[in-house]
C-alpha cells in the first residue's frame, strides 16, 4: 500500500514534517481569528511511466488568501480508473488522520478557537465523466472515516 511520507513542501517554507504543519497552520489562524478557515486535503495523480500522486494540505482564510502545503508520491502505473480514483481517497485520508487529530487538539489546548475549522477531503470525482460512478462509494469511505467529503465542482 501506497503510504504519505512525513514531510511536505511549502512555497514558502520549504520542507516540513506534519509536526511543523500543525505549528504553521495553529500560528496562521491564531493570527486572525476573526476569519473563518477551511482545511482542505486532496489529492490527485496522473499516469506517466509510473503513476504519480500529489497531495495537498490546504488552509484557506476565506475571503483572505491561505496557505498550502505538497508532497509527490510515485507508485507503479495504476492504469484502471477506480483503484488509482480509491487510492487518492486513500491518501487523503491517511494525511488527514495524522493531522486533523493533532491539529484540533494543539487548536483546543493552546489558541482556544470559538470556532473550529471546517475540515475537508476533496477527491477528484464528479457527477459528469467516468468518475460519476464512483461518487457513492468514495464519499461514503471518506464519511465512514469521519471526514466531510468534497466533489466537483464543489
């Protein structure tokens, strides 16, 4: 099974374990927590030689900017749709077990938020296309996780 490592870039920041994550994303919102933030996780991959994946950690300060976070995976070519559509679900999943748990208890301890971050996976699928299909099963894997789940072109 494919697994996330724990490090991933910032434009800004450059690399950065999940640790480093959680203290960046904390920092941000403490900033301003007049704003409502989204944290958004998703990931999505093409087919070259190999199938590569790229997840990314979104946290959005709405109506005011935000700030991401990527890593890029590599695994052998995944060539039907479903598997590799089920393995981005996978990843996103996996990230966001290691951080929305971590995040909101460092959130509840130390800044004392009134207001929580909506927590978001969004997975690249849509009611028109070949993924249309898939759309039940991988959102109900995502809520079954815990998680609220995001399509296009949401």
């Amino acid at each position: 099974m494919l697994t996330p490592t724990n490090i991933f870039i910032s434009p800004s920041k450059g690399k950065l374990s999940a640790a480093q994550i959680i203290n960046d994303v904390a920092l941000f919102i403490s900033e301003d927590t007049r704003y409502k933030y989204r944290i958004i996780i998703g990931t999505d991959s093409q087919n070259h030689t190999d199938t590569e994946f790229v997840i990314a950690i979104i946290v959005h300060r709405v109506g005011n900017g935000g700030r991401y976070y990527w890593q890029r995976l590599k695994a052998p070519k995944i060539t039907q749709l479903r598997p590799r559509i089920y393995q981005e679900a996978l990843l996103s999943i996996q990230v966001a077990n290691v951080l929305f748990k971590q995040f909101e208890r460092r959130m509840a301890t130390i800044y004392k938020l009134t207001s929580k971050p909506e927590l978001e996976i969004h997975v690249d699928i849509g009611q028109v296309g070949k993924t249309r299909e898939l759309i039940k099963e991988v959102i109900g894997m995502i809520q079954g996780n815990g998680y609220q789940a995001k399509i296009k072109p949401e």
